[in-house]
C-alpha cells in the first residue's frame, strides 16, 4: 500500500525528475541520471538551509537604524565618585606599613587600628598576599562592612559644593549616598531606589546603604522623605519615561541641556600616608545607568586631586523592534524587560547579570564571597585568608566552563535589547558650562 501511494504521488508530483524514477519504462541511465541529480538538488538545498539556520541561530544579522530622539527622553546617568583615602583616622599610618611590609609595624597599633587596616587592605591590595599573616580579620568582633563604613569619609568631607541648574545645594548629602561597591563606600547621585534596583528580602544588610534619605530643595523642588518601599517608577529602560512625568519631582533626571551638575570636590584633610599607595590621591568616578549598582563591569575615570575637569557626555539610545521578541534570547543575544531574572536584582542589566555570575563563582570556589559582591545574611564574606581566592576567582571566572556547564542557573548575560550608554570626554578647563563638569580643588592645608 505504502510502495503504490508513493509511486502514485511521484507519477502525479509537478517536480520534475521524480516521473522518471517512478516509470520502469524509461532507460536506466536516464533513471540513474534523474536519481543523482535530485540527490544533488536535495543536498544542496540542506546545505544552504544549515546555513540560513546557523547564520540566524548563531550569527544573527542586526541592522541599525539611526534616529534622533529628545535629550529629553533619556536620563541623565547616575553618578557615583570614589575617593582613595584609606582611613580619615589619622594614627593609621599605611604608607609606612606598606613600605615596611613584614617588619612588624603594626605591632603598636591598636585593635581598632588593626580592624581599619584589615578591612582596608581587601580594597586597597587585595592581590598581595603579604598582609594576611599580620592581621586576624576572623574575630567575631570583626565586620568588615561597618569598618569600613565607619572609616570612610562621609559625603560633606568630600564635596564643598554641589549644584544643580545652576543653583547651590544647601547640604550634599542630600543629592549623594554612600553606596558599598568594590572600591569601598563611594557616593552616587541620581540612582534610583533601593527596591528598583534589588530584590525584596534576599539582599544582605550591608547594602541598606542604598537606601535613599531626604532629597533636597535643590535637586527636587521641594524636600520630600523617599520612602524605597512605596517608590514610584518614573522611567524604566524599556518603556523610558513616563508621560506625565514632571522633571523637577523625578528621579532619575532627564538629559536635557539645562540638566548638568557642577560638583566642587575636596577633601578637608588628607593625611598623607592615608591613601592607598596602589591608586595615588585620585578620585574614581563611574557613569553607569540609574537602575543599575556601580560594579567592576562599569569603566571608570581616574581624576588627579588638584585638577580641574570638563567632561563632555554623550549618550546613545539602542531600541529593539518589538517584532524581535518572537525569537528567542539566545537568537537574538539580547533581553527585552522581564525575559531575564535574577536573584539578587529586579533590575536586569549586563553589568548586574555578570556581577552575579562572578558572585555565584566566587561562591562555588571559595566557599565565601568578597565584601562588595551581592549576597544574603547567610553568606560568609572572605576573610583576609581568602582574599587570595577570590581575588583569583574574579580573574578567571569568563573562562571557567565547567563552572556554567554544570550549573543549574547558567549565566547567559546577554545585553538588554533596548539600551543606553554613556561616552565620557573629558579635558583640563575651568569653564564650567557645558554638560557635565567635575572641578576637583587641592586642599589648601596640603
């Protein structure tokens, strides 16, 4: 019955070719040359499928499609600026530690001397190993986060003036918080808040830092308590801003060319053998979207004290037809909002996406994770024995495949599909009136 149909279906078929091997009448050779030809139309075909399959699959082809959009659509980066001062605490003298190395100079020192080192050196040279036989950073009275929090400068030690639109804030601290990131506690300003960015109830206490406090008069129009747990979304990265919104009550702010910050850095006093020999006496300043947490993923910009900056910014908006969501994300190597969760962060970004690959690694090899890294209160944080390990973690974990391979929640951090980054120029000036400026003033104690 099957071997009838089939030859009926190949007598009948409008293919040519197949009228010949269905006919015993015709020739052999005539039957054997219609064979082989079919046989090779047929494999060609496979062969340029097995192309279109793996281009699209693999090599997806992305055409780009210039297109003007208002400043006005696009936020005005978050802001987050670093200093190097290891410790405002003026008995800890690092320099001399450092220079000295294993000459027991941290013998006269005193517990909380010790403690400020200890927590110190995982910032400032995590990648020595000499350090760890001189301090005990596993003392149950040890925290790492605390100290640091407690030696670090606080916002008004570091900026003299802050404004915005060309009006003065009254107390910076009110447009900056102290944020933890892997270069210790830094500030930022124009982020958005605590419950945008992170998950409810999964993240450590050592990041509430992040929690916004009062915004002033001269960054909203009026002071208003910012309560994270009730925020309202003004902007998301793929749906951008929403209509009504009124930009003197929003944040993040629009980038508009009445938008720029002119931030007057200094620092009261800088003791000068408390700063980290490794950096110098600069300041790191990292541009990186409003929903997103300043990590190592973020390129940063070192400015010397004592300089003055002019920095031009320049931001560029990728958008993704919708049409490309019938693919899947492998396909089309990008995430449009909510394809992608993640454990610790409800905002998706590359950069959020491999910090927590990075973490998870971190996690697997060393049974612990670095200070910075997102984690849960039940999560150890590595001591100064560990800091070996997980400063060699950071470094190899992109080639780990195994790690991922076996993993149940592999990485896959692809981009979003709809994006926004920001390019920085900067250049030695002190006309402040354009875009983005940063004057950094030298100390006159110094």
């Amino acid at each position: 019955m099957l071997k009838a149909t089939v030859k009926y279906l190949a007598q009948e078929t409008s293919i040519h070719g197949f009228k010949f091997l269905a006919n015993k009448k015709v020739n052999k050779f005539l039957r054997l040359f219609w064979f082989f030809s079919l046989l090779l139309s047929i494999s060609v075909l496979l062969w340029y499928a097995k192309g279109l399959y793996v281009k699209l699959n693999f090599e997806p082809e992305i055409n780009v499609r210039v297109k003007f959009k208002s400043m006005s659509e696009i936020p005005f980066p978050a802001v987050t600026i670093c200093d190097s001062v290891f410790a405002k605490n003026n008995s800890i003298n690092f320099i001399q530690y450092f220079n000295n190395k294993r000459l027991n100079s941290q013998k006269n020192m005193t517990v909380e001397g010790k403690h400020i080192m200890a927590a110190n050196i995982h910032v400032c040279a995590p990648h020595l190993s000499f350090f760890n036989q001189d301090f005990d950073d596993k003392r149950s009275d040890f925290d790492i986060v605390k100290v640091l929090n407690d030696s670090s400068l606080r916002t008004d030690e570091i900026f003299l003036l802050c404004s915005y639109k060309k009006t003065l804030a009254a107390d910076c601290n009110n447009i900056f918080n102290k944020v933890l990131t892997d270069n210790g506690f830094c500030h930022s300003a124009n982020m958005q808040g605590y419950n945008t960015i992170f998950n409810k109830n999964v993240l450590s206490k050592d990041f509430d830092s992040y929690k916004r406090k009062n915004i002033s008069s001269s960054w909203l129009h009026k002071t208003r308590q910012v309560n994270d747990d009730n925020e309202t979304i003004y902007w998301t990265l793929d749906s951008g801003y929403i209509d009504d919104s009124d930009d003197s009550n929003v944040i993040p702010k629009r980038a508009n060319k009445q938008n720029f910050f002119n931030n007057y850095l200094f620092i009261n006093h800088i003791d000068k053998e408390n700063y980290c020999p490794q950096l110098g006496k600069i300041f790191k300043i990292f541009f990186h979207l409003p929903n997103e947490m300043p990590t190592i993923f973020n390129r940063e910009y070192s400015i010397e004290i004592g300089h003055q900056k002019l920095m031009f910014l320049n931001a560029k908006l990728y958008t993704s037809d919708e049409s490309l969501k019938g693919y899947t994300p492998k396909q089309r190597q990008c995430y449009f909002e909510g394809e992608k969760n993640l454990k610790f962060f409800k905002s998706y970004t590359k950069s959020h996406c491999d910090w927590e690959c990075v973490t998870n690694y971190t996690l697997d090899i060393c049974g612990c994770t670095k200070f910075s890294m997102p984690r849960d209160n039940n999560t150890p944080v590595c001591d100064m024995q560990k800091k070996k390990c997980y400063y060699n973690a950071m470094l190899t974990w992109p080639n780990n495949r195994s790690f991922y391979e076996n993993n149940d929640n592999p990485c896959d951090c692809y981009e979003t599909c709809n994006d926004i980054k920001y390019e920085i120029n900067y250049e030695d000036d002190s006309d402040f009136h354009n875009f983005y400026s940063l004057s950094l003033l030298k100390n006159a104690q110094e």
